[in-house]
C-alpha cells in the first residue's frame, strides 16, 4: 500500500513540474524531460544585413581623384573611411557630388571588412569643368556621417584659334580680335599685344574667355597718323600676339586695315 502511494505521489510531483512551465508552452509538455539538462549553444552567424549597432563612423572620410580632371566627362573618386570600433558587415552609403560641371553626383553601397574599414568608387559625370567631388559616407546602422572632397586636376587648355579684323572709318581704325581655347574653359586671362610699324600702334589688351571658351577684345585708335611716306591706299596691317598665363601656346594673326574712307 505505501509503495502505492509513493508511485502516486512522484507522479504528481512530475505533473506539477510540467504545469509550472506555464501556460504558453502547454502544447510542449507532452515532451519535456523527466530530468533538466543544460543547453548546450554551438555559435550563432549573424547576417550581413543584421550586424550589431553601436559603431560609429569615423569623420571625415578620404577620397581622392581616382580618373579624370577638370577637361573630361567623368570623374572618378576612390572613398576610404572606417568606423570605430572596428565591425564588419557594417553597410554604408555613400553619395558623391561634382562641383562645376553640371553639378551631377552617384551613389554607391558597400559594407566594412573585419578591420571596421570600407572603401568604394564612385564616377560623378557631368564635365567638363567638374573643379572638386565631396563625398558624404552614412549608415543604417553605425551613427555619424562622414564627409570628405578632393579638388581635380587643373590642365591648361590650349590657344587653338584667333581671328582679327581692322576697319579704319575716316577718323579711328577700330580693331577686333577674337580668341578660342580647347577645351573650352571660362575665365582663361588672355593678353592681346597689337602692334602696326605703320600707324606706330603698340599696345596691349586684356579679357578672359566665356562659358564656350571664347573671348573677344576690341580697340579703336584714333588721330594716329600714317608714316610721311605711306598712304592709306596701301592697306598697312596690324599684327595681334595672342599669348595667356592660364592656356598653353601663343597665337599671332595678321589683318590688313580695310579703308572704309575712300
């Protein structure tokens, strides 16, 4: 009878442990052990999309002009940086801008390595005239932002063409001279030395190219009067020497005066 009653008693005590579990894992009941064993937890992998926050990323950034400068369509920038503490499978962001030009940008996306570091290349297009790329690295997870720019190299364009024309109207010989680069670059300072033996002219003029890399200077002499022994008949010339400190070669055109007084 007693061993009866003691079989009775551990079933209870079996079904009270079950029953403590709660409510929640009713449906797993009918398996739990007789006896607690400590779990054992091999590793867990996180993805890359679930790695741990709490890194932040390190400003500024680095780039530098990869390909390109200030004459071509594109321009491509290499990205560096690295967050702190250093984790990997961090995703970062990142949008790089063009200065000048027309002032278009490029995204692209990486993650960080095991050292916390990422790096990535980005082509802005839009040239020429693209002067600087600034570049903005951001995180869904790492907090900051990191921001870094780089200037492109400047090339000189060059003194490709010049074209000169002189009128004289009775009065003044009026005097126009026009000058182009390649590539065409705005703000080029350009220096127009204009000189005539016959009228005694010898003189220096000054502009800078336009948007189209053009630039066109005029002069208009007046009461210069012709050497004793030369006449207006004879269509004396005026040479222009076209040279700039911002563009490579000198240009030199000659142009007869064109008598507009006969």
């Amino acid at each position: 009878m007693e061993e009866k009653k003691t079989e009775v008693d551990e079933q209870r005590r079996s079904v009270l442990k079950k029953m403590a579990v709660g409510t929640g894992f009713l449906a797993g009941c009918a398996v739990l052990p007789e006896r607690w064993t400590t779990p054992i937890v091999g590793q867990i992998v996180l993805p890359a999309h679930a790695a741990p926050s709490g890194c932040t990323i390190s400003d500024p950034c680095t780039v530098t002009i990869s390909a390109g400068d200030q004459t071509t369509a594109t321009v491509t920038a290499l990205v560096t940086g690295f967050v702190t503490p250093p984790t990997a499978n961090v995703p970062i962001h990142l949008v790089a801008t063009a200065t000048g030009g027309s002032g278009a940008s490029a995204t692209g996306d990486t993650t960080t390595d095991a050292g916390g570091n990422y790096s990535q290349s980005l082509t802005v297009s839009g040239g020429p005239g693209i002067t600087e790329v600034a570049v903005a690295s951001t995180s869904t997870v790492a907090v900051g932002t990191a921001r870094c720019s780089a200037p492109t190299a400047f090339v000189p364009p060059a003194l490709i063409s010049a074209s000169i024309t002189s009128v004289f109207d009775c009065e003044c010989i009026n005097t126009t001279v026009s000058v182009y680069t390649s590539p065409p670059v705005a703000n080029i300072p350009i220096q127009v030395a204009l000189s005539s033996s016959y009228y005694g002219i010898n003189k220096t003029l000054s502009g800078q190219t336009d948007g189209n890399g053009h630039c066109g200077v005029t002069d208009k002499t007046c009461n210069q009067q012709p050497a004793p022994d030369r006449t207006l008949t004879q269509d004396p010339t005026i040479t222009a020497t076209i040279t700039s400190t911002g563009a490579s070669g000198i240009l030199t055109v000659t142009t007869n005066v064109t008598n507009n007084c006969m």
